[in-house]
C-alpha cells in the first residue's frame, strides 16, 4: 500500500511486503520434522531488508533458509546493502487453531519487547530490535500449503505525528558535508563492525559527525538540534519507510523529544540524491508504562486483514514432496505414540530379499511403509500370469512376451511407488544341495555364490523368502559366515514360521538355532519326482501377507533392542510382560495357525550338528570355500558326514536295539527304538 502525506499534515509511513523465499519454507520443513516436531513453541528467526534501489519498489522484508539463525547468531555477518532485524516465527499444528488464535494478543506480545528494549535501554545498543516482526503459520507438510500472516508491530502516539513536507538531502548539507557524512557512516558501521539502521546526525559548519542512539547524551550539545538518520527501505519521495515508526516513538518516550529532523538516509548507487529530510513534530509523549494501541499485521495481496498463501507443490520436486510426506507419517508415530523409534536407523539399514514373490513383494512394501531406503531383490525367475493377483509389485504387462525378470521388475515399481527409495534388482540362481552341478558350470557357479556372498556383505540384514527348503541353506551358511542377521519366512497351506537366526560367532557359533537347526537330514532336492501342487507352494491368499508383515515388525523390533540381533529370546511372552525393545517383544520364531486364528512364540537353542550354522560348517566353508560348497551341491548327504548326523542316524538305527541275553533264540524278542 502507498500512502500519501497531505502537505505539512500527518506523516505515514510505507508499510513492509513480506518475501518469503521457498528456501525458507524448506529449512522449517526440515526442522519440523526433525527437531520441533509437535511443538509449537515460537521460534526466533531474523530477517533482512535494504535500501531500495528501484523507484517505486516496495520495502520488502526478505526470509530465506538463513533466517533460522537468530538475529544474535547473524549481527557478525558482513552485510554491506542489508539491515538484519529479529522476529519470531509462530506455526500452529492445526487451521483450526492458526484461525482461532489471539492474533492482537499475538502481536501485542511482541510489541510489549519492543517497548522493553526502549525502556531499558536495549534498543539504544541495538537499535535493529526496534523493527521486531512475528510470522503466525500453518504449514500443511503433506500438500506443500502454507498459510502465514506477517506482522510489523508498530506503537502508536495518542495524536498524530505530523512534519513538513519532505526537501532533498541536499538542501540541508553541502557537498562536502554530504561526502562527509557517507565517509562518516561507513566508519561507524566498521567501528561497530554491523550496518546500523538508526544513528545520530550533527553538522557543523563545514562537516557532519554521525553517532550510535546510546550515545544521545553526550554527542549533543545543548544548543544542538536533534537529527536522526535511518536506512530507508521505502523510494517514495513524500513518504518514509516503516522502520521510522518506532523510531519516532523511542525518540519520544526516551528522551522526552517533540520536535526533531529525520534523515531517509537513501542511494542511488554511490550518490544520496534520493535520501530527503522531514521536520517532524510529535503530539504527545508516550509515558504510561502500559502498552499503547498496537497495530501492523499485513494485508493480503487483495489488500484485505487477512493471511497469504503459498502453495509449493508445483514447483517442488515430486521426488522430494513424496520423501517429506512418507517422513512425516513415521514421524508423527515418533512423535505422538513411541518418541523411542529411531526412524534414522530404520532408514540407514540396507536390507537384501532373497525371493521376490508373494513374500519379497510383500516385505517389500512394509519395509518401505517404515522408511528403510535401501532394498535389493535377487530372484531367477520370470513373471508368470497367476503372479499379479498375489504379487502386488507385478502387473498382468509384466506377464507379456515370456514375462519380465522379477527381481529387476520389482525394484522398478518399487521406485514407481516412491522414487526415494534405492532399490535394485539382481537375477542370480542360487546353487542349492541336491542339486548337482554340471562341470562344464562349476566356474559360473562360483561366480554366482561370490556374488551372493558380496551381496550379503553388503547389506545388514537378509530376508530368506524363496518358495523351497534348499535354497535357502546357502544364503543361511553365508549370513551366519559373514555375521549378519537373518529373518526367515516360510509359508504352508494354512501355517507359516516367522524366525530370526541367530548371529555367528566364531568361539561358540550362532546362540538361537536357525531354519535347519531342527533337521537331523541335509536340504535335499525338493523338487524331484513331486506333481505340480507339491512344486508349487499352495497357501490361504492372506497368510503372506500376514507373514511378510510379521518378519518386518520382528526386524524393526530388533533394531530397537539394545542388543539388536544378538538379543536373547524371550522367556516370558505374556501380554504384560517385561520388554527390552520400546516395541515389544523379540521372539525367535513365531509359528502361526490361520484355522484356528493363532500364533505361538517359541524359541530352540542353535544345534551343534546343523547343515547351515554349526561351528563344524562355517569354519569348514573358511577352510575350504567353494570346493566344499561343491561337494555340498552335489552330494547332500556330504553335509551329513561332515556335521556328524550320519553317525547319528546309524546310532539312532542300531545304538538303541536292547537284547535280552537271558531269552534263547526261539523266544520272542523284544526290540525298542527310540527316534
């Protein structure tokens, strides 16, 4: 708004545009989500204004990412061509509350500052507090809509403050008072190494002196006028800038002043031939110690008392609204339900799916769902036409012309879903016992464990979701080799196990017992002379998802234990037993029964005769690496020998026949077997 002064009448004043930069809208976006949070505190922010250099351009007060650094932290800042003011930021975490609120009691607080930092002399050392403003928000993080309202507090005089009309700068100084008293600012403003907005002015004869407002008393002589100069945001040449207003009323309730001449000290490039001078004459001097009349909030750009707008979705990137947005929901579970939910750590853990079918899709999708950033699918095989309606990261095109690769299909629609997340898809066959391996293959074979093995290395924790026993005794030896935690899925037709296997470690091996610790038999070839409902894995539609969502929330659970994958199984497992993760209980395995709608949670030490993570295995696969995976390949009952299950099986055979030496060989003998 432009307003115009009648001739020797009432003096106005330009009023500040707000600018807030997008910048800033993306810095308190971080902030919210990671350090304010449900607060709704005000914050102390600062921001900038200038001298204008364009005719006709409005004073703006201009908020960018740095205007979270408070105004303390920035007066140290070299700005040559900005003022630095403080302000608060006010952001409500609801409309409702951003229409409710006190708005005059609002900008009355900040007023109240104001009239302190006069009173006891604050704003006389730091004249920049004079200009404190406020920003009442409501920011809508999920659409990128922002709601604000600016106000420039200013205090009123019971009677109006009038002056003369304005006459240049020039008319009052010489030239070379003029060029003395540019030289005379500069080094001021390096004396006190900050740009004032506020300072004294004194001519003599042939020269100007310039001076701090805390230097009122004895820069003055008693016969001396009163000048006051201050950097003028605003071009208008009948009018002064804001910033002038509480100036006036310092001047007045400080040092008891009715009568004196403003400076709109004002450039154009190197020349002050637009800063112009008014002899101002003010009614009354504020004296009572309560606040007078407060006024300043902003207009809209429709000139009406009401709040602006800024809509950021279009012009952001969607990568990053869709990042912001997923953030947002874990972290209002942060923030309202379990403040102990460590969302950094979910997100920093790289998580490697062996299998992506009706599981990896699944786990997939829940892993995203908790914010984990890193996924990487390994699968040989291609999307068939009964896969879409049970995978939910494949689609029926992706059936077509033979079908696509499942692991890299599955990492692309994961991207589809949310392009932050870092997902890859890897095909790779993973060599299983039983069955054998051609010699003409054994090179490529071994170049696909080592890729296995690096792949393992490289994530925190592996997923075992592939549709047979077998396949799934490599990647367990090669985890527990390699140390990382694994979390075990496996699904029957209305049954299904959920376990974590225990980490390794060299001098007593893995603690809990992995997903062949309870075999007495090698992984064998499954799939040899079986129909197609035995090769296929027939189950209930909703057990893999009920699965694939129990072995996510075990992960997450882990990862908030102080023991994390090493943590001990529960002995307790009632309702309201005592827990050591904030998220609950850590069981090793949960066996689950949809036709009777129930889960078990049960627990079995790690066994020093298991195919996969006895001491035995590991340390033989240090020893002798692929050749011993080799022998394993192709003859399982090689796993067998070397753990020592064959000498149990021929005990378990002959060891427990009893002979009755005191019956005669027609007697009827009596043999017991024990399994």
């Amino acid at each position: 708004l432009l307003f115009a002064a009648p001739m020797g009448d009432l003096l106005q004043f330009q009023p500040f545009q707000s600018a807030l930069d997008v910048s800033f809208w993306h810095e308190f976006t971080k902030r919210k989500l990671s350090q304010y949070m449900l607060d709704d505190s005000p914050i102390d922010i600062s921001a900038t204004y200038s001298l204008a250099t364009l005719e006709d351009a409005p004073p703006r007060l201009c908020l960018g990412m740095e205007s979270f650094n408070t105004f303390e932290d920035r007066l140290s800042e070299s700005l040559a061509n900005y003022y630095i003011v403080p302000g608060q930021f006010k952001n409500t975490n609801t409309v409702e509350e951003f229409k409710n609120i006190d708005k005059n009691e609002l900008l009355r607080s900040v007023a109240q500052k104001i009239q302190d930092d006069i009173d006891n002399g604050t704003a006389l050392t730091h004249p920049e507090r004079l200009g404190r403003f406020l920003v009442l928000a409501f920011s809508d993080l999920k659409k990128y809509n922002f709601l604000y309202w600016f106000g420039f507090p200013a205090l009123s005089f019971d009677e109006p403050v009038v002056a003369d009309p304005p006459t240049p700068l020039a008319d009052y100084l010489f030239p070379i008072q003029l060029d003395d008293f540019q030289t005379k600012i500069e080094e001021l403003q390096k004396s006190v190494k900050r740009k004032l907005p506020f300072f004294l002015v004194k001519k003599t004869s042939e020269f100007c002196s310039v001076a701090q407002l805390s230097d009122y008393s004895s820069f003055y002589g008693p016969n001396d006028e009163l000048v006051v100069a201050f950097g003028d945001p605003c071009t208008l040449k009948t009018n002064p800038g804001w910033p002038l207003r509480n100036l006036l009323y310092l001047v007045a309730r400080k040092w008891q002043v009715k009568s004196l001449k403003i400076i709109c000290y004002r450039k154009k490039q190197l020349s002050l031939s637009p800063s112009i001078l008014f002899n101002v004459r003010i009614g009354t001097v504020p004296s009572s110690p309560s606040l007078p009349q407060v006024f300043g909030w902003e207009k809209n750009k429709a000139g009406k008392n009401a709040p602006r707008q800024m809509n950021l979705a279009s012009t952001m990137d969607p990568q990053r609204l869709a990042s912001t947005a997923v953030d947002l929901n874990l972290k209002l579970m942060k923030w309202r339900l379990q403040p102990a939910i460590d969302l950094e750590k979910i997100s920093d853990t790289k998580c490697l799916l062996l299998g992506s079918g009706t599981l990896g899709c699944a786990v997939a999708r829940s892993l995203l769902s908790w914010g984990v950033r890193k996924i990487t699918f390994v699968d040989n095989g291609l999307v068939s036409y009964s896969n879409p309606v049970r995978q939910s990261l494949f689609t029926f095109e992706d059936c077509l012309d033979g079908g696509k690769p499942k692991a890299t299909t599955a990492a692309d629609r994961l991207r589809a879903i949310f392009p932050g997340v870092d997902a890859s898809g890897e095909i790779l066959t993973i060599p299983m016992p039983g069955h054998a391996i051609p010699q003409n293959l054994e090179a490529k074979v071994k170049e696909e464990v080592q890729r296995l093995e690096t792949l393992i290395n490289s994530h925190d924790v592996i997923f075992l979701l592939t549709d047979s026993r077998e396949s799934r005794w490599l990647p367990s030896l090669l985890a527990n080799f390699c140390g990382k935690l694994v979390i075990n899925a496996a699904l029957g037709f209305e049954t299904y196990v959920v376990m974590r296997h225990g980490i390794y470690r060299k001098e007593i091996g893995s603690n809990l017992g992995c997903y062949f610790c309870n075999d007495v038999f090698a992984p064998q070839n499954s799939q040899k002379d079986r129909t197609l409902d035995q090769q296929c894995t027939v189950t209930r539609p909703g057990g893999s998802f009920i699965t694939s969502a129990l072995a996510v929330e075990l992960l997450i659970t882990l990862l908030h234990h102080p023991l994390g994958g090493l943590a001990p199984a529960p002995v307790e497992t009632s309702l309201y037993c005592r827990v050591e993760s904030p998220l609950g209980l850590v069981p090793h395995q949960i066996r689950g029964f949809l036709a009777y709608f129930n889960n078990l949670i049960v627990h079995s030490e790690a066994y020093d005769r298991c195919t996969a993570c006895s001491i035995t295995i590991v340390e033989e696969y240090r020893k002798n690496g692929f050749d011993f995976l080799l022998r394993a390949f192709n003859d399982p009952k090689y796993l067998e020998d070397v753990t020592g299950l064959s000498e149990l099986h021929k005990d378990t055979t002959y060891g427990s026949i009893e002979w009755d030496a005191d019956l005669d060989s027609d007697s009827e003998s009596d043999a017991k077997s024990e399994k």
